[in-house]
C-alpha cells in the first residue's frame, strides 16, 4: 500500500498550531524534522498547548540524560505513553514541571495496570514517610506511626502525592492526543478522594511522631471527611473539609488534629476544620457525645445539608462510622425544622452576595446557573424526600441526581440533561485547576482570546465548522449554565404541575404527600391550601393549560418572597378576577419580567394585588419601555393634570367623583408597585402619593363647585350666575410636606373669599356646602383606600367653622394663634382650588411662622410642653417606644419637631428654612451650618428609615400602623418590601441603631440637653 501524504511530508510547525519562534529549532533538536515523525507530530499538534508541550519535552530531554532514548522510543511507538505524555504536559504547567524536576517519574506513565484501589493509594503514601501501624488498635484503624518528620517528611510526602495525581491526570488527559479511552468524571472525583484519604492518612502517622514521639496516643481519633471530598468527587485543587471526633476530646487530641491539618496543609491542600460545631470559634476536636448534643440544640440547617456529605475518611474509622450513625438521623428530619425554608434561601443569597460585581459572568462555580446551583437544588430535593425514602441517601451530587430520577422525583430527561451539565461544568473546574495546580472556579476574562483557547482544548471541545473550539466552549458554556439556571424550575416545579394536570403521560408522578412536602420545604406554610390552589388553576380547560406552562417559573419567583402562601392565593384570585381579560395570561406567558415582577407584588402585599385586581391595566406598565421600567415613566404632574381632565368630562358629581376614585386607585397601585419593586425611593414615593391626593381633592372640589352652581341657577332664577365664592384648599402636616404615605389623611385647611355682589355670610355658608360635600363624598365607604380629609388643624380645632375667610384666618392668627398653631402652618401650601387665593394666605402666613428674630424662649418651652404631653398621652398602650415609626424614640415626630424648631428659630433669617419638606429644610439647615453636618444626616436617616418602615407597614397589613413588629414572619415581610435583603433582625438592630443615634441629636437640639 502507497503511503499517505500524511506519512510523507511533514506538516509544518504552522499547520500543527506552532506559532513559537523556535518551534523549528525545537524539532530539530529533538529529531523530529523528519516525515518518519509525522504521526509524533500530529499527536503533538492535538494537545491544549503544543507550544508548551514541545518546550516541555525538551526540558525534559535534558533533564532525563540517557533515559531520553528510551523516552524517545516510545513516543515514537507507544500512542498510550505518547497521549499521557502530551496530554499532561499540554495541560498542567505544574504537573508538567514536576515530572521534568523529578525526570525518575516518567515511568509513573507506562502503567497500564488499572488505576490504583484506595487501600493501594493508602499504602503508597505511607511507604513515602515509612510508616508502620500502632500497635493495639483495630484492623480496620488507620493510625500509624512515620519514620520521618519534618521538613523532610513534608517532602517527601508532597513529592509522593504529586506523583499519583500526575499518574490520574495523565491517563485523564491522554484521550485529548491518542484515542485513550475516556475517564468518566465520576472515576475522576472518587480516585481523587481516595487520593485525599491516603494523603491525610500519611500526615496523620507523621503527626503522631510528631505530638507523640515518645509513646503512642492513647485516645481515639476519628476524621470524617465533609463537603466533595466526602462525597468522592473531589477537585484536582481543593480545599479538604474535615472534623475531628475524639474520645476523649483533650488537649493532646487537639495537637493531634492540630499536626495532622498543619502536615497535610503544607504538603497537599488546604485542609479546613471550618464545618465543625461553632466553627472557627469552636473546639477543634469533640466527643461524640458533643457533637450530638450541639446538634441537636444548636445545629442550623446548613450544618445538617452539609452532612450530607460526611464520611469517615482516616484514624479511627469505626468512631468516624459511630459518629455517622448517632447523626444521620437528625439529617433526614432538617426539612421539618421551622426555620428550614429561610436558613436555606439566606445560605444561598449568602453565597450570591460574597462574589464580587466584576467576577459574577465569570465563576463557574458560585456564579448564576454554576456548580453550586446544582448541587444545592439536588441537596435540597434529598432532604425534603430523603425522610421517607432511603435510595436518595447519596453523598455524590451525580448518585443523588440518578436516585432521584429512579425514584420518580426528577423526570428521566431532566436528570440525564442536568448531570450532564454537572459533569461538563465540573470537567471545565478541572481544566483550569490543573495548569497550575492552583485553587481556582474562575473562567478567563472575556477578552483573552489565547486563554479561552487553551481551555477549550484541555477541555477535548473541537471546533465545529463555523467556530473555533473557543468559539464552541463559549456556546456550549452558556447553553449548560442556561440549563442550569432552570434548575429549581425544572426539578422543583415543573414535576409539581405535571403530576397535578396529567397532561404529560411519561412526567413524574409524585403522590399529593409528595407534592405537599416540596411545597413546604420550598416555602409555603400551608402546603396543603397550595397544592388546592394549583389544582384549581391547572385544569383541562384552555387557559388551564396555560396556566400548567406558567406555573413552574411563577411558584418559582413566589418562593423568593417573603410570603409566597398569600402570593400564590393572590396570583389565584388575581386570575379569577382576571378571567375575561384576554390580555392578561398573553402578557404574562410572553414577557416574562411582568410576571417575575407580578410574582414579587403578589407575595409582599396583598393591598396591592387587591388593587391590582380592580385596576389591570398596572399590570401592563410592569413592563420596560424605552427608558427604562413603565412604572416610572408618569410624572406626578402628568397624574395631577390627567385627573382634572377625566373628571372634567364627567357629567355628574358622583361620576366625578367615582373616576377620580378609579384614577387615584391606579395610582397608588402603580407607585406601591414601584415602591416594593425598588424602583422608587421614599421621597419620591411620598411625592407621587401626595401628588394623588392633590389632584383628587381638586378634581372633587371642581367638581363639587360646578354642580353646585349649576343646581343653584336651575332651582332659582334670582339667584346671581357664577360661584358665590372662590375656594382654596391649604394643605397641612404631611399633604403641605408633599410627604403623605400609603395611610396618611389629608390634613387641609379650607379658605374662601366671597366674589363680587355675593354677601359674605351667605358666600361662606355655601363655601361650607361645597366643603362639607367634597369631605363626605371623598371620604364616603368604598373598596378603595380611604379617602379622609381631616380640617382638625383649623383655627378652634373641631369647634371652630370648617371654612373661613382669608380676613377672617388674619384676624384669628394675629390675636388668637397658640404655639403649636404657628407650628402647624410651617406646613402649609396650596394643594387644590384657587390658585390664586392659596397664594394671599400663604402670603399672609408667611408673618406668622417665620417672626422676625425667630420665636422667643417662652414660645419653644411651651412646643417643648406641648411635645412631652403628646410622646405621654398619644403612644399606644402597649406601644414600644423603640420601635413606634412615628411618634417613638427617633422616630418621624422626633425628627420633625427638631426640624421645625429650627425653621420657628431660623427661616426669618435663612430663606431656604421656608419651605414646607422635612428633607429640604434638613438640606437647609446643613447649608447653613446651623447645626453639624453630621447630625443633620443622622437626622435624614431616620426620617427615612422611619417612613420607609411606615409605608411597609402599610403595605402588608393594608391599614395604617405605625409599630413594627416583633421577630417572625410579619417583620421579614416588612423588612422585604422596604427593601431589606438580609435577616429581619438585621432589618430591625438597623432601625433600631439608626433612629437611636437620631433621639441623640433630638435630646441636644429640641431638648436643649
């Protein structure tokens, strides 16, 4: 048979992806640069770096002497030797460098003898230190004693462990040259746990020569392996999880562990002891007795998922098997632990929040749709059906996925795809880990072309025709991490609405036992009521069957809120009430941020679903427009002046009223949906409800005098044309602030000044008419938030005429006004009505509460009176002052007082005091150095803090109430919708810090302390 080009001519150093200069001289040197090479030379072209390999070799060449031919010889022969060789030394720069600087090792690689059984790894590594067994022990022990110690003993035993982990990876490495046959990942991961066990096993006969070297130890040690390692799928470069067992847990137990951890640290990996009870902070070596008792009382969830993995690795084995026993159980009864839901989504929003910004696209481990997604759902899945069902009992992520899906809880496709994506995942953490022997989840940077390329390569990905094998790893990278981040969907979800509908005859079928104990340990409190929602929702009919499609992502996102048992009732009655909407389903089904955005509502509030129920068209500006989210786009003003004119269309006063109603509703629903979604902050929340309430009480007011005038003419004709006189409406306290919440009334004050030809009496008997209707009609029974319109701050109080002239509010607030009256108008401003006359009553105010030289001392010892009674007379019975939003210590009262102290001392003399804003007058008194910037920003920040908390409050209970709650379940939801993504305790110690270093400032500035 002729011979082939390929055996022929020899490619050139391009066309074998050679792009070193001296790649030439390189083949040259090593007697390559013949066509007799053309096969060594193809094989060199495949591994993940030929430049490097051909350098390496040629090290090699130098340091191995008269070894070379040998080497040579079966490069050019052996295909099994030639891909070990070049896989390895294309692969691992360390590996690579540890062969070539112990060139006796190359041997290692002609084994063809299956790889070595962990008894066989165990005695290699000992051998290394010369270690004999101490006498009096079990067979089944694992204590021995090293010949060596030291510095030496650390040598040796790093030299030893390298050389069984170059062996592993460069049979792993070979298919990428030769047609070797592939190592399952499985294969991998467990020999290299062996290799784990053997290396420990070794530093702890070092560290008994070590702690002992006069007379064996005489307790008992166990170590149990955690985390991979104790599953048997461990990293080529990881850190070790352990804990240690002793009997007795004493001090020359603790040197004992202490040495062993010290050993194995500097000669293999990282070994940590971090999982044990306490932690860091907790003994290093315990009892059996000890442990038990810690978890059974102190244990959090985590502490048990992570026993999940333990297994007895070295020392006392049959403690280690003890120590399994005495708490495996407790493990399987984690899901039933009240706290279960919360300690498992805080671990993994934990793990989210420690990576940094810059590094999240990046890590294939701890990333969006990585390795830990993985493992944490499957781990999840185990403790919920592992109570019941022994065959999930597995340590290994890929046993756990195959138990699963052999037991009817993860569908066969799902399981398959997924470990898939494991595998694929965990064979990229090993390429990366093993070019330098280093630590790492991190993938290259985008922009670096050369690495992506080595990667792709180590990683046997090939190009594909239309890419390049980096072209085809990037591709294949996001579809797996895509895959993944369906995870909780495809695994949690999807098999809960497959069994319910039976519209899929090969989904799994879990029992309603089944389905009820993922629904509680995905965090519904009543599994139960759940699973009747879902099947009310997925039935046969059509817009059940599109519900079955939606539902899986949805219960997904309803998990992550703070009360997904009322999410998912509001999602239901939403959907009935929603159920001739044709748009409603479409939008939900085609854009999914509206409905993640739904979800997130619908589990933090129901006021606001109530709302949305009667005003759909919110649920449309759930989506994003050109500029950003929908929900933001309308401008308070757009709101105030789109009211005016719908109501001036209407052709009665009822229907005025009932449209201003409507469009009030829409309103609030649209800014409480922007506020629980963080698209608002507060004072922009607090302007947009103030805004609302404005135009609803001038499109009343419009509406009321329009009607009236026209009743009037029509029921007499002597009765002059026109109004009888022109009305303003001031408004007071929060609505005057531009600063109302969700609960707040609307504090007005109403003044009138009689048009020409009209008597002033009768002008404000029929300015009273029109008042008293528009307090009545505003503030009449409907489902939609109340409406209260308060005239409490009027001259006299409730004794005094609800409305009054402008000459007649002069001649009362010259002669008759107290204190607290003078305090009362700093908020005033125009808010309906005549424009006009709000403006002549400001300006005639304006004498009044900013006096020239500011208020005497006599005045602010009377506000300071004033004060003390209202803190006494008006908290709650039964309120805690520490955490009452508005009238508690530091709270909304403490901050606003000290406010308008200074602007009753000040504004006289700093123009910017004039204003009607908490935060503009604290940005005034800053600027003005009236008081330290420090203290104005604490001041700021409670006010904040509390009207954030305040507005919250509102939200989920859905009526006005200023006390926070206690710790549970009340308390996280409010800590989720006012933004707090951490413990609700946190939530809390932080309102509770930030409104007591405001009293701080309110004791020295109001109280003169």
């Amino acid at each position: 048979m002729p011979p082939t080009s390929r055996e022929v001519r020899r490619p050139s150093a391009g066309r074998l992806g050679l792009l070193d200069a001296a790649a030439e001289s390189n083949l040259e040197l090593l007697n390559w640069a013949d066509t007799a090479c053309s096969d060594v030379l193809w094989a060199l072209s495949r591994a993940a770096d030929p430049d490097w390999t051909l350098r390496a070799l040629v090290r090699l060449r130098e340091t191995t002497g008269d070894d070379w031919a040998e080497i040579d010889g079966l490069i050019r022969s052996d295909t099994t030797f030639r891909g070990r060789l070049f896989g390895l030394l294309g692969a691992s720069d360390a590996l690579g460098d540890h062969l070539i600087s112990h060139p006796e090792s190359w041997r290692l690689l002609l084994d063809t003898a299956p790889l070595k059984s962990r008894d066989d790894l165990i005695a290699a590594m000992l051998a290394t230190v010369d270690a004999v067994k101490v006498p009096g022990r079990r067979d089944d022990d694992l204590l021995y004693r090293a010949a060596v110690t030291g510095g030496a003993a650390i040598a040796q035993l790093r030299d030893g462990y390298r050389d069984l982990a170059m062996v592993l990876a460069a049979r792993d490495l070979a298919e990428l040259v030769e047609n070797e046959p592939t190592l399952p990942f499985s294969v991998v991961g467990a020999h290299l746990a062996d290799l784990a066990d053997a290396a420990l096993t070794a530093a702890l006969s070092v560290a008994v020569a070590t702690a002992f070297p006069d007379a064996d130890p005489e307790g008992r040690l166990a170590v149990v392996a955690m985390g991979k390692c104790g599953a048997r799928e461990l990293n080529y470069v990881s850190d070790v999880d352990v804990i240690f067992v002793a009997e007795p847990a004493d001090g020359p137990s603790a040197r004992l562990a202490g040495e062993m951890m010290r050993i194995g640290s500097a000669a293999f990996f990282d070994v940590d002891a971090a999982l044990r009870p306490e932690g860091k902070a907790g003994s290093l070596t315990r009892t059996l007795d000890s442990h038990v008792a810690y978890y059974k009382r102190w244990a959090k969830t985590w502490e048990f998922q992570a026993l999940l993995k333990a297994r007895p690795q070295t020392g006392d084995m049959q403690l280690g098997y003890d120590y399994l026993a005495a708490l495996s159980p407790m493990v399987w009864e984690a899901a039933e632990r009240e706290d279960f839901v919360q300690d498992v989504q805080e671990m993994r929003r934990r793990v989210e929040e420690n990576i940094a910004p810059a590094l999240r696209e990046r890590e294939l481990k701890l990333g969006r749709g990585g390795l830990r997604d993985v493992e944490f759902a499957v781990q999840l899945l185990q403790l919920v059906h592992g109570r019941t069902d022994e065959t999930l009992r597995e340590r290994s992520t890929v046993d756990a996925l195959e138990a699963l899906t052999t037991g009817g809880y993860v569908g066969r496709e799902d399981g398959a795809n997924f470990t898939a994506s494991y595998e694929f995942l965990r064979r990229l953490e090993h390429r990366l880990q093993l070019r330098r022997m280093e630590r790492t989840h991190l993938l290259p940077p985008p922009d670096h072309e050369e690495a992506w390329r080595w990667l792709a390569r180590a990683a046997h990905v090939r190009p594909d025709g239309e890419r390049d094998a980096a072209g085809v790893l990037r591709v294949d990278l996001k579809r797996h991490n895509s895959r993944v981040r369906r995870l909780h969907t495809k695994l949690f979800y999807r098999p809960l609405l497959d069994a319910i509908a039976g519209l899929d005859a090969d989904a799994v079928s879990l029992t309603d036992d089944a389905i009820v104990a993922r629904l509680g340990a995905l965090g519904f409190h009543q599994p139960q009521h759940a699973l009747a929602h879902l099947k009310a929702m997925a039935d046969s009919s059509r817009r059940g069957r599109i519900q079955t499609i939606l539902l899986p992502t949805l219960l997904e996102w309803l998990s992550e809120t703070p009360n997904p048992d009322a999410g998912l009732l509001n999602y239901r009655k939403l959907s009935e009430d929603l159920r001739d909407v044709e748009w409603y389903l479409r939008v939900l089904r085609d854009e999914s941020v509206v409905a993640q955005r739904l979800m997130t509502v619908l589990g933090s509030s129901t006021f606001v679903a109530e709302l949305l129920a009667r005003s759909p068209e919110v649920i449309r500006l759930y989506a994003d427009g050109a500029t950003g989210p929908k929900l933001t786009e309308t401008s308070p003003r757009e709101v105030y002046n789109g009211m005016l004119a719908a109501v001036s269309r209407a052709h009665h006063r009822d229907r005025a009223i009932a449209v201003a109603r409507a469009m009030r509703r829409s309103e609030i629903a649209r800014v409480a949906s922007a506020d629980i979604l963080g698209m608002m902050t507060v004072p922009e929340v607090c302007a947009a409800l103030s805004s609302v309430w404005g135009a609803a009480l001038d499109a009343a007011l419009v509406s009321e005098v329009a009607t009236s005038v026209a009743e009037r003419e029509s029921s007499r004709s002597d009765y002059k044309p026109g109004a009888p006189a022109r009305i303003a409406v001031i408004g007071m306290g929060r609505l005057g602030g531009h600063e109302i919440g969700y609960g707040s009334d609307a504090d007005v004050l109403f003044v009138c000044v009689p048009n020409e030809g009209y008597d002033e009496s009768d002008a404000v008997r029929w300015a009273n008419l029109v008042a008293d209707a528009v307090r009545k009609r505003l503030g009449a029974p409907s489902v939609d938030p109340g409406l209260e319109v308060d005239t409490g701050l009027r001259p006299e109080g409730r004794n005094g005429p609800v409305v009054r002239t402008l000459a007649a509010y002069r001649a009362y607030y010259q002669q008759w006004a107290q204190p607290w009256e003078v305090q009362a108008l700093l908020r005033a401003t125009h808010v309906a009505g005549d424009e006009d006359l709000s403006r002549e009553f400001l300006h005639m105010v304006d004498e009044i509460r900013y006096p020239d030289g500011g208020v005497s001392a006599a005045t602010v010892n009377e506000l300071r009176r004033i004060k003390a009674r209202v803190d006494s007379e008006r908290l709650p019975r039964g309120a805690d002052p520490a955490t009452h939003t508005k009238l508690g210590r530091g709270g909304l009262s403490d901050v606003e007082w000290t406010v308008q102290l200074e602007q009753l001392r000040h504004a006289s003399a700093v123009p910017s005091l004039q204003n009607t804003s908490t935060l503009e007058s604290l940005d005034a008194i800053g600027a003005a150095e009236l008081e330290p910037e420090g203290d104005v920003e604490l001041l700021r920040d409670a006010w904040l803090t509390a009207t954030r908390s305040r507005n919250a409050l509102f939200l989920v209970r859905g009526k006005p109430i200023d006390q926070l709650p206690g710790p549970g379940a009340v308390l996280a939801n409010v800590a989720y919708v006012a933004g707090w993504r951490g413990p609700a305790l946190d939530f809390l110690e932080d309102y509770l810090r930030t409104t007591r270093r405001a009293r701080a400032v309110v004791d020295r500035v109001f109280w003169g302390e």
